[in-house]
C-alpha cells in the first residue's frame, strides 16, 4: 500500500513537472512568435529601404552621366569657340 501510495506521489510529482514544463514551453514560444513578427516587419520596412535607395542611386546614375554629357558637349563647344 506505501508503496502505491509513493508511486503515485511520484507520478503527481512528475505530471506537475510535464505540466511547468509545458507552460514554460508554451510561453516561449510564444515570445518566439511575437520576436519573429516584430523581425519580419523590420525586414520587410529594410526590404523596402533598399528598394528606394536603389531606385534613387539609379535616378542619380543617370543624372550623373547626363550632367557628364552636357559637360562633354560644352567643353568641345568652348573649344570650338576659342579656335
């Protein structure tokens, strides 16, 4: 009988160790879900910054190689017109 009565206490001890466990897992996860939500909209705003800059680095490319162009133009008409 004692030791039916030690095996279940052991069993009630252990289920509620199962069950703690559980909890902390559940909780974790749960953070872990909130931390992966926070992450991904931060990459996704990252995501979109870069598209941006690329886009305005490209816009400011070509500026550049037309500025370059016009200044092309310009000297070799300078040129001309000092000869």
């Amino acid at each position: 009988m004692r030791e039916l009565q030690e095996k279940i206490s052991r069993m009630e001890r252990d289920l509620s160790m199962k069950r703690h466990f559980i909890e902390d897992l559940r909780s974790r996860m749960k953070a872990n879900q909130e931390n992966e939500k926070t992450f991904n909209e931060m990459l996704e705003n990252l995501e979109k910054k870069v598209k941006t800059l690329t886009e305005d680095c490209s816009n400011k490319k070509t500026s550049i190689d037309s500025l370059k162009q016009r200044l092309n133009v310009a000297t070799k008409e300078k040129a001309q017109y000092e000869q």
